[in-house]
C-alpha cells in the first residue's frame, strides 16, 4: 500500500486530516513540475516516503507544543503535514515555516492559505532570522547534525526538543556533534526506514 491506506494504518487521524491531505498531495503535484519540490520519483509514493516519514516527527511529541518552528521546509516535509496533523490534535499550536528560496516560500505560503493553516511563514535565512524560541525544532534533509545544533541554539527554547531524522549514518553524525556539543539524545526507530531514527535532542549547550 502506498496512499492513504498505508497512512491511517500507522497514524490514528480523522477523515477530514485525510481530506487534507489529499488536498496537499494535489498542489504538492501542481506545483512540483515547476519548482521542483521533491524528487519525481518519490511522488508516487508521497503517502509513506514524505507524509508518514513527516507525521512520525509529531508523533514524537509527548504534549502539546506551544510554537513548532521547522528550519528548511522546503516542500512542507515536516512542516505542512505537522500543521494539519496539530489542526486536530493540537489546535493552538503556533507554527513557523522557515525558507530562504522565495519560490518554495511561496508554495508554502500558498499552501498554508489552501488548508487554512495557523502557520507563518518566513523566507529569510536560518542564521539571520530573529530566535524562534521554540519549544519544538525541526529540519528534515536539511543538514549534518553539527550544523542543525547551532540552529537549535539560536532558535530553540532553553527547555525546548530538537526532533531531527536522519539515516543510518546517524551514530556517525551524532559522535561527531558531540565533540562541540553537549547534549541529551534519544534515537527513536524510524517507522518508514528501519536504518532511520528520529533523533530526539534536549539539555542542548556547547561542550
């Protein structure tokens, strides 16, 4: 199963989530020839490569988060499926998408507006945005785990979570971060790769 069927089987959401959903997948396509969101190849399977692969990122919150900020949204992976996941579960969660390419900012703009999202999005560089002080940080594909840590410095809340997935180099990564970083971590299994994690970072301070 690769549509929505193989979604619901993991993740416990209504028939209106799915509804949107679906409608994510159409302007995900309607605009993808154009700006290139996410690979051609991996469209066919968008309801486990990026829907189910993103909702595992908010299945990995224990309560509701205050402001989710998401760093290099790109496509809206995690950010836009987060923002219908949250409209049911955590409906007054603010949400900001983070994105310097003004074309992918408009899409996720656009898209925001189409689903009737509470989300805000900011097309401006991660290093020279204002602190998101976020009390949740993510970034998906966006880069090595050293780099993602000085973002979270800046952006994430002193008792905030980094949730950031990464593949099966993620140990390797993680090594190295730790020589510049100390930190919590907490290597949830990916539900979509089983070389995958999500990790889950807290107690973040330079070593």
């Amino acid at each position: 199963m690769t549509g929505p069927e193989a979604f619901v089987n993991q993740v416990d959401v209504s028939r209106e989530t799915i509804r949107l959903l679906e409608r994510l997948e159409a302007l995900l396509k309607k605009w993808n020839s154009a700006i290139n969101l996410v690979s051609p190849n991996t469209l066919a399977e968008i309801w486990t490569r990026h829907f189910l692969d993103s909702a595992q990122i908010l299945q990995s919150v224990a309560q509701a988060p205050q402001h989710w900020g998401d760093l290099g949204s790109g496509g809206g992976f995690p950010g836009l499926v987060v923002g219908v996941l949250a409209k049911e579960q955590f409906p007054d969660m603010r949400l900001t998408l983070v994105e310097s390419d003004k074309r992918k900012a408009a899409f996720l703009l656009n898209s925001v507006r189409d689903l009737g999202l509470s989300a805000v999005v900011a097309d401006q560089r991660i290093e020279s945005l204002e602190p998101l002080k976020a009390d949740v940080l993510s970034a998906r594909a966006l880069a090595p785990l050293e780099t993602l840590l000085s973002y979270a410095e800046r952006h994430l809340s002193p008792a905030g979570i980094a949730l950031f997935p990464k593949g099966n180099r993620w140990r390797e990564e993680v090594a190295q971060a730790q020589q510049k970083w100390s930190f919590e971590v907490e290597p949830k299994p990916s539900a979509t790769d089983p070389e995958s994690v999500v990790l889950n970072i807290k107690g973040l301070h330079r070593a």
